[in-house]
C-alpha cells in the first residue's frame, strides 16, 4: 500500500487478512497520533471508524483488509476532524507470503522547508497553516503569533497540526 499527502508517502506491506484497525494503527504511531483524536477511513460509500457511530451509518475498522479491499484501489484515511489529516492510500499489489504486522517498504525524506527569509525553516508555527508558519531561528524571535505556538518540522504530513512533535 501507498499512504500519502502533499510531500508526504510511505510504502508499507501489510497481511490481507489483518484490519483496518491494524493499518489504522501504524499510520498513528508512523505519521499522526498526537491527542488521541477520532479516525476514519472511507472506501467506496462506507465510512469504517475507530468510533463507529450507527445514526450515520458507520462501520468498524475491525473488518480484515481482504474483505473490502482490492488490488489498484484506493481510499482515504482522516485523523482528527478538527485540524483534520486526509491520507490517499492506494492498494498497489497483491504477493503471496506473510509478514508480521506491517512493514515499511520505503518512505519519502524529510523535505526541506523554507522562512520567507529564504534560510531553512527549523520550526514550524501551529497557528499558522499556510506556508507562513515556516521559521528559521532569527525570524522565530520576531514571529507574532509567539514563541509557544512553535513545534518542530518532523517527517509527517501531521507537522505543524494540533500539538504533533513526531513522538508517542
């Protein structure tokens, strides 16, 4: 499977018969797990939650992936539907064998972030969600939304949301 956003992607194998849940899980501890927030994935009309709720017609993420999935599919995964992180994920192939849990395969490198002072970012501002938010050190001190809405720049698309540092 390829899980993505913006100049975020990893590549990760997991076994068809492991679910949702499974998958749910590893993209938390991997790319977004800050404040214990609500997730969900969507495929084709269903929503499969962590919270399912009936009046909406919701399903649990306990269903094994070779039940609802299909080679060359793809679907969407959100975590946290306040400041929300929408993943793509595609189903690239099937492969004979079993693995334990799910495996990386290959993931982007942390891309290089710029200031508007054009020096390398080394933070990032929580409370600014464009391009904005992107310091370096000097132009930090300066920064009016203040020094404790900073967080660090990590290899997630989860950088910058909510209080996300990149450590459980």
């Amino acid at each position: 499977m390829k899980a993505s956003e913006g100049p975020f992607f990893i590549y990760f194998e997991v076994n068809a018969t492991s679910s949702l849940k499974s998958v749910d899980s590893f993209l938390r501890k991997t790319w977004l797990e800050c404040c214990g927030h609500l997730s969900a994935f969507t495929i084709g009309p269903h929503t499969y939650s962590v919270s399912p709720d009936k009046e909406f017609d919701d399903k649990s993420m306990n269903y094994p992936l070779n039940k609802i999935l299909s080679s060359r599919m793809v679907f969407s995964h959100e975590y946290d539907f306040g400041t929300t992180t929408t993943l793509t994920l595609k189903v690239i192939q099937e492969r004979a064998g079993k693995i334990d849990g799910v495996q990386v395969i290959a993931r982007n490198n942390l891309p290089e972030f710029t200031c508007a002072c054009s020096k390398p970012a080394e933070k990032v501002c929580s409370c600014c969600n464009s391009g904005e938010g992107f310091v370096c050190n000097d132009c930090a001190k300066n920064h009016e939304c203040g020094d404790d809405t900073f967080l660090p720049i990590v290899n997630s698309p989860r950088t910058g949301q909510c209080g996300y540092t990149g450590q459980e």
